[in-house]
C-alpha cells in the first residue's frame, strides 16, 4: 500500500507516517515528493493511476469528490481517499500524526457501508 498526503496536509503527516508503515513494506509520500512540479489534482492522479499501485490519498481537500472533475479522474485512476475533517487544520501537528497512525489499519480497510472511494475522517 501507498499513501499520498496531497498540498492540503503536512510533509511532517507523511514522513511521520512513512516511518511507521515501512516496516510492514508501505510507503507514505507527500506530493512535494513526485516528480511532477506544481501538478494540478487531475495531473497528480493520472500520474498515480500509471504507478499501477494500490493507493490512498489523505487530503484535507473536499474539492476531490465535490467537484466533478476531480471526482471522475480520481474515480478513474482507482485511487481511494480519506479526506480529514476541517478540525485537523487546527489540530497541533503531533496530535494529527497521532491519529494517523493509530487510524492506519482502518485505513488499510474499505469503507464500512460504502461503495464510494473516499471516507471523511
């Protein structure tokens, strides 16, 4: 599993994630770390639909299954999200990277009652 923090969450939410979840053979990148320069949502999700690997993307942008599309891009490049409440944007950065890891294997779960490919955390 892959997990991609977009511009909407901290580089310090991805590479606290990342030191936890590599043990286990995943990895967290925030999107900083793509080789894309100032990509726009659609571009960052083609570019992940081509990587082939099973992904999920935590944002704090609720534009992606708001706006049509991003919906369909995102849709379509078989990616799965969890888009963060607004809290978290006031939330201290360690209590954020807490939740984070102590939501990982839920993260690694569909979710419950749901056919849609994002959950709202």
């Amino acid at each position: 599993m892959k997990v991609l923090f977009d511009n909407c969450t901290s580089p310090v939410m991805a590479s606290t994630l990342h030191g936890f979840v590599s043990n286990w053979g995943h990895a967290a990148i925030h999107i900083r770390d793509l080789p894309l320069r100032h990509p726009t949502d659609i571009q960052w999700m083609e570019y992940l639909a081509g990587d082939r690997g099973d992904w999920i993307v935590v944002t704090g942008d609720h534009r992606i299954h708001r706006n049509r599309p991003e919906r369909v891009a995102f849709s379509q490049a078989r990616l799965k999200g969890v888009v963060l409440a607004a809290a978290y944007q006031k939330t201290p950065m360690h209590r954020c990277c807490a939740v984070i890891v102590h939501q990982w294997p839920s993260l690694l779960t569909p979710c419950p009652g749901s056919t849609r490919r994002y959950c709202s955390k």
